[in-house]
C-alpha cells in the first residue's frame, strides 16, 4: 500500500501542500497540489509530482503567483475546464465499459494518438477534420504506443480506403454527439457534420464496396490441409480447420461463433426443428443482448458435435486469434485477398445456389434486413457444390 504524508508547503499557505510516497522502484516522489476555494467550493485544483520536495515547492510558488495576478486566475480557469480530444475519447470509452465493440474500441483507441487529438476539443473546426480526413487517406499512422519499440517502417504510408476513413469519422462523430455531458462541453459535433459533407463531396469519405471474393475448391483444399497438418504438430493450436467448417456451414460472423455457449446447442437439438441461440449477434443499434434464435442445418449441428467440450463455449478462442492464424496461413500459400468473413459469404451463397430463399436463409443467417440478402438473389441454383466434398468426413458426414 502506497502511504501519502501530507506536509505544507510553505508556513501560513493552507493553499499550496505536499505529499510523500513512496513508488513502486523504491523511490519517493512528491505530488504538490494547488487547490483555491471560494465561499466553501473548490474552483482551482492544480496537482504535479516530482522527485525533489524542492521542484515540488518551487511549483506551488509558481503556480500561486499565477493565481494571484489579474486576470490569471480566470485564465487558469478557463485552461482547466478544456479537454483534448483524447481526453473525451478516454473518457467515452470508459464510460461505455463492455458495451463497446471491438472494431470500435479500436479504432477511438487510435484516432486518441493521432495529432488531432492532442487539440483542445472544443476548439476543433471543420478545416481540421477534413485536414485529418485527408491525412487518414493519404495513409498517415497514429503516433505509436511505444515509440522505441516500433520498427522503422511503422511510419510507412498505409492508405485507406473511403469507407473505412468513413468509419474513422463516423465513430469519431458518435463521441461528439453522445460524449458532452461527460464533460459538460458543448462539443463540436456541427463542425463534424460539415467536414464529412465536404469529405463526401470530394470522394475522402464513401460507403464500401460489397466484396464478391468468395474462396475456391482448390484454396480451401490448401487450407484446410494446412490447418489439420499445424494442429496435428501441435494440439493446443486453435483447431482452425474446424472454424473454416463453421464460418461455411454456419454462416455466423467470426466473433458470433465464440459466443456460442454448449447450453443452447443442447436446448436446440432436443427439438424436431433445431435451433441455436446466436448471442450479442450484430445489430447496427444494439451492442449488447441481441441475442436471436436462428435455424440449424444437419450440416451445422455436425461442425458443433465434432468439437470437444472443453469450455462452456463452443469454440472458446479470441476473434483475433482466429484472425492471425488466417492471415499466416493466407500468407504461407500465397492465398491473396481472401478474408475470414468471405468464408461467411461463401456459406451463404451455397444455400442460394442450393435452392433456398430469402425467408428460409434469413432463417438461418439471423438477417433481420432481407434487403441485405438482396445481393444474392441472382446467383444460379447450382446445387451444393460441397456434397462430395472430401473435409466433412471430419464432422462424419
């Protein structure tokens, strides 16, 4: 426990005072701290930490002075009540615990490193933001979190596409508008709305393209024998093999299949027309309890009956494990642009070409939007091209 003695800075001022502790490496650091009251109520509170109790007392006079000139109080004021940008996004964050999703969460965890949010926030205008837009295209990095250990080329351009600066902008925008009273600020949100219409208008910003890339026979042949080889050398391995089988026969997102407890696969298969509850599934409104009962397929209940039970979880491994072993493995087998959740798009459009409809695939996706699923309407009825195909001999089918 960290033990504080409080001692006064200076004979006949209650205002300025000192404390003593004792660090973690053996030290002893002094924090001084200014504080000024008027009519019972603090309004100044000013705190710094030293390692000589004579910096610690050469501050207070310093700051003390400043308090006591004309006009520097009010100042001081005024300096203390601000926020960096940074500041608000901690604060938002925070605020949020566990009700922030991951791709969110890291993208405020970054814009909080960028130059931009070093600002006082409420200063912030549109020429900036459509400043930081473009410099978000370009390709610009934020500032790294340890910055001796960062190799040469972190620094190296990466550009970005319009929609995911779309999406930088877009949760910077969510922290403006909801994170205000937090700091009772007036934030400026309007500022925002007018950098992103200039941004679209000058194609910075945009919405994504919808991805067709869907895998080959002959890439998930190279994959899935590579996956079983790498867990055979190593049985503590993530069993990716059997994540590909899920995100195909399956056709959840990747972190929706980590959430699926052993509890609910036993409810579901109890009933004559099976089903599974898909929790905290993606809602552009609802982080959290979204929770939604969707259809399983033969196919589907022998991907989940072929794991161990292990965990409460179904597949109880880290999203963005999954995430590097694809990527390796891509790399390795010089598979290019072929993302995991092109697997989900693969598994949904197999069950098109198998002949199913918008209600009976919704049915098992979990789409509450069937415009979403517009995009597949087109796709021909070819049959299941996986009916002979010689990997689901590991679901025992």
């Amino acid at each position: 426990m960290t033990r504080f003695t409080d001692h006064p800075a200076r004979k006949g001022h209650a205002m300025g005072t000192i404390r003593s502790h004792r660090r973690q490496d053996g030290t002893t650091g002094y924090t001084a701290q200014v504080r000024k009251k008027k009519k019972g109520k603090t309004i100044f509170n000013r705190t710094a930490t030293f390692n000589t109790r004579k910096e610690a007392a050469g501050w207070i006079k310093f700051v003390e002075a400043h308090i006591k000139a004309p006009d520097q109080l009010e100042a001081l004021l005024q300096k203390q009540a601000s926020k960096s940008l940074a500041e608000v996004i901690r604060l938002y964050t925070e605020s949020l615990g566990e009700n922030v999703g991951r791709s969110k969460l890291q993208c405020l965890n970054a814009l909080a490193r960028f130059d931009i949010a070093e600002n006082d926030v409420a200063s912030l205008n549109a020429a900036q933001f459509v400043k930081f837009a473009k410099a978000l295209a370009k390709g610009e990095q934020p500032n790294p979190l340890e910055p001796t250990k960062n190799d040469k080329n972190y620094f190296t351009l990466k550009p970005r596409s319009p929609a995911t600066v779309s999406a930088y902008m877009s949760y910077l925008g969510v922290v403006l508008k909801f994170a205000g009273p937090l700091v009772d600020l007036e934030l400026p949100e309007a500022e925002l709305d007018r950098a992103r219409e200039a941004c679209a208008h000058y194609g910075i910003i945009g919405a994504s393209n919808e991805r067709k890339r869907r895998p080959t026979l002959e890439e998930l042949d190279k994959l899935m024998a590579y996956f079983v080889a790498y867990r055979e050398a190593d049985p503590r391995a993530v069993p990716m093999h059997m994540l590909v089988l899920a995100a195909i026969f399956l056709t959840y997102r990747q972190a929706e299949h980590t959430r699926i407890l052993w509890e609910d696969v036993n409810q579901a298969v109890e009933d004559s027309d099976p089903t599974i509850r898909i929790r905290d599934l993606k809602h552009p409104r609802k982080k959290k309890g979204n929770n939604v009962d969707v259809r399983l397929r033969p196919e589907g209940i022998a991907v989940v009956y072929a794991m161990p039970k292990v965990s409460d979880r179904v597949f109880p491994y880290h999203p963005d494990t999954i995430s590097r072993r694809w990527t390796e493995a891509c790399k390795v087998l010089g598979i290019n642009d072929l993302h995991f959740h092109d697997l989900r798009h693969e598994g949904i459009s197999r069950l098109f070409e198998m002949g199913l409809g918008i209600p009976q695939v919704a049915s098992q996706t979990g789409h509450k939007s069937w415009a979403t699923l517009q995009r597949y309407a087109q796709l021909k009825k070819t049959g299941d091209k996986y009916k002979d195909w010689p990997w689901l001999k590991l679901i025992g089918l």
